[in-house]
C-alpha cells in the first residue's frame, strides 16, 4: 500500500517540546554508521547510488546462498507441471531445524554419484523406510500397502512405470521419480547401481516450492493430498 506522508507545519518562533528534542538528535552510534557510509560512498564511482546496487546485490547472494534459490527446468521429466524453461523457486530453509522431506514434494538435489554431475527436479515418491512397489493389480504405484492415485500430476497418457520394481528405502535417503514418467531418468534407471538408485536426504538443496517465470506460469508447488493418505513406514505391506 502506498502512503504518503503529509507534511506538519511547525511554528519555527516556538521551542521544540523535550520529546521532540530527543527525537531530532543523532546519537553517536546512528552518527559514526552514517559518518562511514559518507566515506565509503565518497571512495565509491557514482557515489551512494553505486553503494546502494552494492548493498542490494550483497543482499541478493546472501538470500540465494541461503534461503530461496532460483534454478530453471532443463528438461521434460516433469511435465506437465513444471516445463523446460520454467524457472521455480527453491526454498533452501525447508528442511532445516529438523525438517525431512516428504512423500509428494518436488525437491531440488545434487545427483553427483548418484544421478549424474549435475542438480536434478523430482519428485519424492519413498523416504526412510517406505516399502515402494510397482505396480499394483490395477497399474498403480504402492507405497506402505496404500495404492497411490498420481492423476494429479502424472503425465497425461503415462503410465507410473514400465519398469517393475519392489524396494525398501533405506535409511536417510530418498526414492525420486519424474512425473513425466516415459521421460525422467531417475531412481528407476539406477536400481542396480551403487546406493540402488536412492538419493541421500543430505543432498537435497531445497523444496521447490513456487514457479517464478514466466510470468503467466506463476503457481505454487504443493504437496498433492494422495500422500496423506499413505501409512507410515513398518505398516501394512502388500
């Protein structure tokens, strides 16, 4: 919302009452700060202005380098929510302090050894201890016993695999399939490889958690409620 602030006219023959005495005085501290912005700014080519670009580009490392990094889509393996080009938000703060990723969250990692020398999107289909199979009689992915509906998200036309498989996720690591499934490179291709396909919970950077450009493409990632439904792990198991 945008205010303005009306100007109040004082009566310059009166004496300022004590509040407004200390309100108008510049304490030492307030002083010396402002005192060594003058001198940095006077160093400076082009002044305060180049010092405020400096100050506004540190600020925006310190946000990308902790807290929400941009990373755009290369590829198809997650269509059709999230297309080549598209550049989504990673919030790099989502599992810190103790928060794990979970089953239905699009998460951003670093597949070196695992995938490949490079970051990758997908989507978190097991965690620790999930027993994920597939498929069930009627074609669909199974995790803990609890059949999975993907219609949400899943490619229109594909299937939640033409790969069977039958897999425990081991301890602090995650099982990640692309929703485009007949497109993604992911845990399924790496099933006989060292870790079995699974991505460590430390290699995750962050959850992407909104779709930033283009502009017309602007939504919020969430996580799909087919997965609440899915008991935890040391369940019921089909």
């Amino acid at each position: 919302m945008d205010t303005e602030a009306q100007p109040v006219e004082r009566d310059r023959s009166s004496r300022p009452s004590a509040s407004e005495e200390i309100s108008d005085t510049v304490g030492p501290e307030e002083g010396s700060r402002s005192a060594f912005a003058d001198k940095v700014a006077e160093w400076l080519p082009g002044g305060r202005i180049t010092l405020t670009v400096l100050f506004c580009l540190v600020l925006l490392l310190l946000v990308s380098r902790f807290v929400m990094q941009p990373f755009e889509i290369p590829s198809g393996s997650m269509e059709s929510g999230l297309r080549i080009g598209d550049r989504v938000l990673v919030n790099k703060l989502a599992y810190r302090f103790g928060s794990e990723p979970q089953r239905g969250d699009v998460v951003v990692f670093d597949g070196t050894g695992y995938f490949g020398n490079a970051d990758y999107v997908k989507r978190v289909v097991g965690v620790e201890g999930d027993h994920v199979v597939c498929c069930d009689k009627e074609g669909r992915l199974e995790v803990n016993g609890r059949s999975v509906d993907e219609s949400t998200f899943l490619y229109r036309g594909d299937s939640p695999s033409e790969v069977p498989f039958d897999i425990v996720v081991p301890e602090r690591s995650l099982f990640l399939l692309g929703d485009h499934r007949s497109r993604s490179r992911d845990s399924r291709d790496h099933l006989g490889s060292p870790g079995g396909g699974m991505v460590p919970v430390g290699d995750v950077i962050g959850r992407a958690d909104w779709i930033a450009w283009p502009a017309g493409h602007w939504t919020r990632l969430t996580r799909p409620d087919t997965y609440a439904r899915v008991p935890a792990a040391g369940g019921a198991r089909g």
